[in-house]
C-alpha cells in the first residue's frame, strides 16, 4: 500500500474548480459540524472562507487548547553536512552553488551536541545534503550513538533512505523524521528536481510511510509552500497527513508549514504565499485534523509566529543555526536559507510563557531504552 496511487488521484482532480465553487454557505455548514471531512477541509481552504478567519480562529484555539492544552514542543536543528548531489533549483546546497562545503567529525558532532544541549535543548533535529558518498547510513548511525548521550531525542531530516536503514537508525535511537515532499506536482516536481537522487518522486513520497513501519515515535511531512499552487499542495498534504494518521494510529503524524526563503541561488518563488493564506492553511489544518502536530519553524518572522501560535501550533523551533558547525562559532559555510527569527533558546522562551503558554523539552519516556544514551 502507498499514499501514490490517492495522490495520482488528486493530482488529476479539478482542485482549483472545486475551490472556486464554494460559497459562503458551503463554510457556514462546514463550521457548524462536530467533525471535519476532507470535503470539508476543502471548503474551509477554499478562497470563499477568507471572510471566515475569525470564526475559523476561534474553533482551531478551542480545540488545540483540548488536544494540547497550554504547551509548545521545542527543537532546534543541527546540520551535519551540506554536501550534496541533487540539483535542487531553490536549495542553497544544489550541488551547482558555489558555496564552501563540509562535513563535521564525530569529535565536532560532540562539542555542537554540548553546545546545543547547554541551552536545555532535548530535542534534536539532524540534517544532511543528499550526499551517501559522505553522509553515510553508517556516518549517520555514528553521531546519533555520540548525540543520544546529550539528546533523548534525535530525529532525523535527510535524504529518502529504504526500510533497512530506517530500521538501523531507529534501534541506535532515532525517534523522528522530517521528509518534505516540497511539491505534490510530480511533474513540477521533475523541473525542480533536474538531476540526483531527489528525482524519483514516487520513492520520496512513501518514505515518512516507511519511517512509521521503522517504529519512528514522530513522523513529519510538508510541502515547501511557494514552489507551486500553494492551495493544491496544502490539500494533498493534508490528506497525507491523514492517510498516515489513519493507517499507523500508533505513529504521532505531523505537519510543517515552510514558506519558500531567501538563499543561495538565484531561484524565486513560483507564487507568494501570504501571512493570511498560511493563517488559513493552519487553521484549517487543526479543525480537519484534531490531533495533528504543526510545526512552524524560524523560517517565519517572530512576530507572526507570536500571533499564531495560539491558532493550532504544537511545535517550535528556537535558537536555530542552518550552517555546518553554526553552534560552536566555527561554521565557515553557507546556511541552507536564511533564518527570520534569530532569537535565542531563553528569548523564545520567554515569548511562549509571555503568551501563557508553557514550553516544553521533554514529556516522554523512550519505550525501550537506547544503551549509552540520556
């Protein structure tokens, strides 16, 4: 079974007909139901629900608030290499950018660990260029045992590894993953993926499915918002998100909201996505999908992440670095993108208890202990 055959599916469907076709009466009914139906869902992105942000806005906090209550995840990222062999035309690593490139030792993958980890960080995002040559499986099973003695979660944000691998990471103690789909339009996602290994579309898009039958605890999806229509690839996102929710309850399923940022290359975004479009989409997301976890990253502005947290946000990055080496003031390459918000761990935090909100490192127990690790 694969979430490709339903994306196929969708792909083909007349989304931006449908979204044209509904009425204000259409996103009173869906407002009014007890529960949200991917129809519905469709309703409430819809350009005829803009008059229905507040309403919207005040179902999606009623039910965070329930699902969640008061708290924020907290993470922070840590790139290990950003050598790459894809061609990637809106990522600063594209092989083709002339950027200095490199790759921490195990020794180097210690002092960012304690440098990170004397934040309170606990929670640790690992990410790579699509390079096996250099980020090996093994390279990456070697600094997760060295970063689990800091870290009681490592998750993972690389390239589309197979089931074995992702059986590998999870028994040294991986607990996550991060896969973007950047666009669910294979055949924009051809143009945007000329050449390397990111190319086969269809082995990207069951790899989160293949991380939930590893046992990953946390499995997170996304589309890079701006690459192409961004309402279609919301929606197909979404019913991922739910295609994995229903098919491997066990697995906490997760959304991130990227814009497109500014980077290395010359590649602009294909539409512009607006602070009131991602209100939506955010929205949206929480009524459809209760129990969803969204991230919003530092990608975003401080003050609209302040403004939207409130609105179905469970997880936020602080204190973030996209540069290899950018924690312990030894980074001498270029950052995957630029960050919006460069607060501190301490500054984000402060802002969250400032909301009445409640950050959080930690709140679980691995099920079974990892030998050597925190």
């Amino acid at each position: 079974m694969s979430f490709y055959p339903i994306c196929e599916e969708l792909s083909r469907a007349p989304l931006d007909e449908r979204f044209d076709a509904v009425t204000g009466e259409d996103v009173r009914r869906a407002l009014g139901k007890s529960s949200c139906s991917p129809e519905d869902f469709l309703t409430l992105m819809s350009p005829a629900a803009k008059p229905f942000l507040e309403e919207m806005a005040r179902q999606a906090s009623e039910i965070t608030l329930r699902q969640f209550g008061r708290t924020i995840q907290m993470f922070t990222p840590l790139y290990l290499s950003n050598y790459c062999t894809n061609h990637c035309v809106y990522c600063g690593f594209n092989c083709k950018n002339q950027i200095n490139r490199s790759q921490l030792s195990l020794e180097q993958v210690e002092v960012e660990g304690k440098a990170i980890a004397a934040t309170g960080m606990k929670q640790l995002l690992i990410l790579t260029g699509d390079a096996r040559a250099k980020a090996s499986p093994e390279y990456l099973e070697d600094c997760v045992k060295v970063l689990r003695r800091h870290f009681p979660s490592v998750s993972i944000e690389i390239y589309a590894m197979d089931q074995d691998e992702y059986d590998r990471l999870v028994k040294v103690g991986v607990d996550g993953m991060t896969m973007f789909q950047e666009t669910y339009d294979e055949e924009l996602y051809a143009t945007l993926h000329p050449r390397g290994p990111k190319r086969d579309f269809r082995n990207r898009l069951d790899a989160p499915e293949r991380g939930c039958r590893a046992g990953m605890r946390v499995v997170n999806i996304g589309a890079l918002l701006g690459l192409g229509d961004w309402r279609r690839d919301a929606f197909i996102t979404a019913m991922h998100a739910s295609y994995l929710m229903r098919k491997y309850p066990e697995t906490d399923i997760a959304v991130s909201l990227p814009r497109m940022r500014p980077h290395v290359g010359e590649y602009q975004p294909a539409t512009i996505v607006s602070d009131s479009d991602m209100v939506q989409f955010l929205m949206a997301l929480r009524i459809f999908m209760p129990r969803l976890g969204v991230t919003i990253s530092t990608r975003e502005a401080p003050e609209f992440r302040e403004n939207i947290m409130p609105l179905g946000v469970t997880r936020m990055s602080a204190g973030v670095s996209t540069a290899v080496g950018g924690y312990s003031d030894e980074a001498e390459t270029s950052g995957q993108f630029d960050i919006a918000d460069e607060r501190s761990v301490d500054e984000v935090c402060s802002m969250i208890k400032a909301h009445g909100f409640q950050p959080v490192f930690k709140d679980w127990e691995p099920i079974i202990p990892v030998e050597g690790a925190a």
